[in-house]
C-alpha cells in the first residue's frame, strides 16, 4: 500500500502522493495510515535545521491520531464508508507530510529550504488544514471507540484548524542576513568569516563535510534546472553555490576528507583516450554534442547551446571572443557521425548524451555576479595558501582547487588568473607524502584543460616537475594523472616539441605503459599519441621500444578503448617506412587482423585498416603476399564499406584496391612491378 518514499530520484518540495484505489479494504487502509503515521513520529528525533516548529507541530498531532488508528485496530472494529472516505483523505495528506518533513530533513538541502522557508510554512499549512478538513467530516460517533481517545481526535482537529504556521524567526533572521551576504559579494565586498560562521551555524552546518553535501546538492538543482529547460532560479542557484564553494575553502580549516576518503583522489583519475573526447564537447555545456553546428568563427557546439548563447543577445564566439558575422549555423555533418559512432563503441545513446547540460553560466562565464564574484576572492585566498600555508593548508588548497576545476571552466579561469599554477608546481615538487602529490598533480591536470593553465605550466617550468612525477612519482596513481597532464600540454602544437625533446617523457611513458594499470597504460599511450603529431617526435618513439609493448596489449588485453588507443598510435607510427619497418619485425600482419574481424569496437577496426594500409604501402610485395592469404581480411573490409564512417570506408576501399590487384597481378609474375612500395622490408 506504502510506496517507496526514499526516492533519490524526486526533486525537492515536489509531492507525488497519490490516493488509495477505491477498491482497498478497510483493514488494509488502516495498516497503511497506521504505518505511515510511524514514519512520521520517526521524525521526531531527525535534525531540522530550519521550520523546526512547524514540523514539531504536524507530528505531535499525527502522533496524536496515531493512537487513535491503533485503538481502532486492536479493537477490530469495521469501518463504514463514510470512515472509510475519510481516511483516504488522511491518507493521502500523510503522504505528503511524509515527503514534506524528508526534504526538511534532506541532507544537503539545509539552505535550499532555508531559501524556500515561506513556500514550506506554506506547505505545513496547507497540510494541517488539510488533516483538519478531513477530521472535522469524520463521523466520530459511527466509530465504537473510547471517550477518551475521540477527545484526542477532537483536540487535533481544533489544533489543526486554529494553528498558526508561520516560518519560524531564527529562519527568517538567518534569511536575511544571506540575502545580505550575497549582496555583499555582488558588490565586490568581502564578508567577516565570522558572521558567515554564525549564519552556517544557524543552518547546523558546522563542518567541511556538511558544507560540501551543501555544494552538491545545489549542482544536482542546477542540473535539473538546466535539463528541464527550466532556468528561472539557475542564476540564484549558481549565487548560493558560489557562497558554499567559499564557506568550505574559506571557512573550515579543520577538513576529514584527508581521513574519510583517501582514495577520492584516486577516483578522480581520468582515462584518456586517442579518441578525444574533449573534441566531441560542447565548449558551452562541457557534454558531448548532439547537434553540432560551426559558427562563423569556425569553432564548433552543441546547437541548443549556441542559440540559447544567441538568444541571450551576445553577438561573440564563446571560446574565441571574436565578434561574429554571421549567426547562421552550419551543421557539423563529419563531426556528428564521429559522435555517434563513439557513443554507439562505449554503449551509449547519443540522443542522451547530452541530457545532463549543465547551464552555460557554469562552463564559459559565472552564472550571476554574486557567484563571480565569491569565486574571485575564493582563488585568491587559495593561491595566498599554497604560498603562505602550513603542509596541511597547502595540501587542503590544492584539493578545493581540483574540486573547483573538475568541471567547470570559468572556475579554471578564476584560479589561474589568482595565481595558482606556480605554487601548484612548487607543492609537487616538494611534496614528500604521496597523497600531497597525487593532489597537487591532480590540480594541475584540471587547469591544464584551460588553454591558458596550458601555457602558464609551460612558461612557469611545470614541465620538469610534472615530468619527475611521471618518473619517479610517490605512488602509481600520481604517474597516471602526470601522463595525463603531459597529453593535455601536448595538445598545443607548438608544446609538442619541447615536451618530446625532454630526454626523460618519451622513457618513462614507456615504462607506464609497461607496469602501469590498464588506465595508466592508456594515459601513457595517449600521451605518446599526442606527441607523434610532431614529426621530429617519431624517432624518439622509435627507439624507445614502444612498438612491441603494443603488440603485446593487442595480443593480450581484453580492454577494447586500450586496444583502439594503441592501434592509433601504430597507425601513426605505420606512416614512415622506418615506422612500418619496426611494426612488420612483430606479429602485426597476423594480430591486427584478427582485431579487424572480431573487435566490437569499430574505432579499433578503422585504425586496423588504417595500419594495415600503410604497411601494404611502405611494406612491400612480401607484406601484402602474407596478408592476402587471410582471407577473413576481405570480408571485414566490406563490411566497414557499409557500416565505416568516411574516412573508415575510404581506407577500406584502398586497401581492397590494393589487395584485388595483388590478385590479379599474382598469377602473371608482376607481383614486385605491381605493387606499390617504397622499400622493400623483410616481414615475420
């Protein structure tokens, strides 16, 4: 009869009761009321922050009625009717109440329904006027009860009808002076840490733990918001936010996290791959793109993203800053296939993909001045820490930086503009426990997203910090997150030779590759990946023994994004003949085809072909001989004809050229005239 009132998935203050089916038995009516009044009375001994009297009220008289319905129970009395009608009425408003003391009692939602205090005193009073309708309609005397329990129900129905419910004033004190606070900030005015104290402490948030519960529970509002298309209160939300992101890096020194969770740094970690999806998001909602659109500029975001930009009246391209000169929108065709061909190789629907946007405010610019501007003063109390702090200071610095950077760039923003990077870089270096690295490395990957923290690492020698991690890190988890920020670096074209004539980064991302775990490995690939796309690199990576390490992840991993990320890099490396000549000293002519015709991975079968082709080019007759006598190579080729996206389905067709003149070239001795090659090499 009881529905599942725990719901993580109902927004707050939202109320899905619903009536008992005219059909329930009278008994089993009862038995719900009954255990629905229990849940209540539970209440009793929860912490409410905020509304405490109100909520005191509506469950001492559910407590009241609640002798009443047991009475009626154990005596087994039969209800008529119009009883009957009656506790349904009850019933439903219990619900209610139900749902309505649980957000008051949501962790995290302290000041959300301190925010919302007047429209919850509205609640409690609709709802005790709601239990007082009912009651006053009960026909008391069709029920054989005792005196003195009908006088209990009389007495809660006078209560409810004559209650006054209003918010209560230390919620309404506490109101105001956040209101205040948020004005403060608006103006560019910093408030006393020790009235922000007292008004958290009206809220019972005493710590960092619970101010962080704070934080994400208004992330999840947001998304919600921004997801519903609903974005009236994303602004003010977004205020709040930045209040709480300042309470817990300004506020509580004494931080558990340390403690609690160690391992929350470890989840942080990113597995990279050589598909980027950083390319296939939304520079505006940070999501992977649906619909994506070119503007005039020729930079390229989701659709609904740039016209809700539009809209708004702004007239500049949001990542460049250029004025635009056209607000025509050119779809993305190329670009849109990549996408959906990624979401369908790592299981997802691409028409869901971008079902959590986050509002525009949160990823280019700050979603209200208020939010802004806490954020401001936020980054430079951060950045005089990791100067000025002790160890532990330091330490808890850089994590609220990693928290703040983690999804949102115009926080990266904020804190490489105070100053943050090079005292980053400095705690790296000086970090002698292995969770002040992983955190501090940590940080910098987060900045090094933002092509300015890119060129701020680089200018304040972070390079050889970051490289000393990759080498001799404290623990595995810091190496992986070091080749990380080495691939992100490596993203700027002109950093790819600076980085790759740094004698220790190609080595030690060979020997990460080597020992690693599987998202270490894959961090080491790509970051090898994002240096080939410098030339002068591939020598380097020649000689540093790579080749055979991916061979041996094709011929032993059973992680299909690993598999892919490797076959992308032999598919760089197959471009040279001196390339082709080290991939043919190995396996390759008879593991890659077996990838080809069994990968569920269509990324991995185009990057098969795309190595394959190049082999056969730069290979030789004798290359193209071995591979011709498989004949499952042909089958998979047709098959990405079909189902390959254009540049897959162009390779293929090549190399089926190439394959079908072999054959015919076979039989009359042409085969070494034929064949296109630039240098013959001997294959295994």
């Amino acid at each position: 009869m009881i529905q599942n009132f725990d719901q993580s998935d109902r927004r707050i203050l939202t109320f899905p009761a619903v009536h008992p089916c005219e059909g329930i038995s009278p008994a089993t009516l009862l038995n719900s009321l009954i255990k629905l009044a229990q849940n209540i009375c539970n209440y009793q001994s929860k912490l409410f922050a905020t509304q405490r009297k109100n909520a005191r009220q509506i469950i001492r008289q559910i407590g009241l009625l609640l002798l009443f319905f047991e009475e009626i129970r154990d005596c087994g009395l039969v209800l008529s009717d119009s009883v009957v009608l009656c506790f349904s009425e009850l019933h439903l408003a219990f619900q209610k109440v139900q749902f309505l003391l649980e957000d008051c009692t949501r962790e995290g939602a302290r000041l959300w329904i301190l925010i919302k205090c007047q429209v919850v005193a509205t609640q409690f009073r609709v709802l005790i006027r709601a239990i007082a309708t009912a009651l006053d309609v009960l026909p008391l005397n069709l029920i054989d009860v005792g005196d003195e329990v009908k006088e209990l129900v009389e007495l809660v129905a006078k209560q409810a009808r004559k209650a006054k419910i209003e918010a209560d004033p230390e919620d309404e004190w506490a109101l105001t002076q956040v209101f205040s606070i948020l004005d403060h900030f608006e103006k560019g005015i910093e408030t006393d840490s020790s009235f922000l104290k007292r008004v958290l402490d009206c809220l019972e948030i005493r710590n960092w733990n619970d101010v962080n519960k704070e934080i994400k529970f208004l992330e999840e509002q947001i998304d919600f918001q921004s997801s519903d298309c609903d974005e009236r209160e994303v602004p003010f939300l977004s205020s709040l936010l930045g209040l709480m992101s300042y309470c817990r890096g300004v506020i509580f020194e004494t931080w558990n996290h340390r403690n609690n969770d160690q391992s929350d740094a470890r989840h942080s970690i990113e597995a990279l791959s050589c598909i980027n999806t950083e390319d296939f998001r939304c520079p505006i909602s940070l999501e992977l793109m649906t619909d994506p659109v070119t503007v005039s500029t020729g930079q390229t975001y989701d659709r609904s993203s740039i016209q809700r930009w539009l809209k708004a009246g702004n007239m500049t391209c949001p990542k460049t800053g250029e004025r635009l000169t056209s607000t025509e929108l050119v779809p993305n065709t190329t670009l849109r296939k990549l996408i959906q061909q990624f979401c369908a190789d790592i299981g997802i629907c691409s028409s869901n993909s971008g079902s959590r946007s986050r509002d525009i405010a949160r990823t280019i610019s700050p979603g209200s001045p208020a939010a802004a501007e806490a954020m401001k003063f936020l980054s430079r109390f951060l950045a005089r820490r990791l100067v000025f702090g002790s160890s532990e200071q330091k330490t808890k610095a850089a994590y609220e930086i990693r928290l703040l950077a983690k999804s949102n760039i115009c926080n990266r923003s904020c804190l490489i503009d105070a100053g943050t990077i090079l005292p980053l870089i400095n705690l790296l270096s000086s970090s002698l426990d292995h969770y002040t690295q992983e955190i501090a490395i940590s940080a910098l990957l987060k900045l090094s997203k933002h092509i300015c923290g890119k060129k701020e690492i680089i200018e304040s020698g972070g390079l050889k910090p970051i490289v000393a991690v990759l080498k001799r890190g404290l623990s595995l988890e810091a190496k992986q997150m070091a080749a990380a920020t080495i691939f992100y670096l490596a993203s700027v074209k002109a950093y790819r030779k600076l980085i790759g004539e740094t004698p220790e980064v190609v080595p030690a991302l060979v020997e990460l590759i080597k020992d690693g775990t599987t998202c270490g490995k894959k961090n080491g690939v790509v970051a090898i990946f994002g240096l080939l796309l410098h030339s002068g690199n591939h020598q380097r990576v020649f000689a540093s023994g790579i080749i055979p390490l991916l061979m041996d992840i094709l011929s032993s991993s059973d992680n299909n994004e690993l598999i892919a990320d490797s076959l992308a890099v032999l598919a760089v490396i197959a471009e040279s003949v001196d390339g082709t000549f080290a991939i043919l000293q190995t396996s390759a002519l008879s593991t890659i085809p077996r990838i080809l015709q069994s990968s569920p991975s269509r990324a991995a079968r185009e990057y098969c072909i795309t190595v394959l082709l190049s082999l056969c080019k730069n290979g030789g007759a004798e290359a193209i001989a071995i591979l011709a006598k498989d004949h499952s190579v042909m089958s998979s080729l047709y098959s990405l004809l079909t189902d390959g996206t254009s540049h897959g389905s162009s390779q293929a067709r090549a190399l089926i050229k190439i394959l079908h003149k072999f054959h015919e070239t076979s039989s009359s001795g042409m085969i070494a005239s034929e064949v296109p090659c630039e240098r013959q090499v001997r294959v295994r």
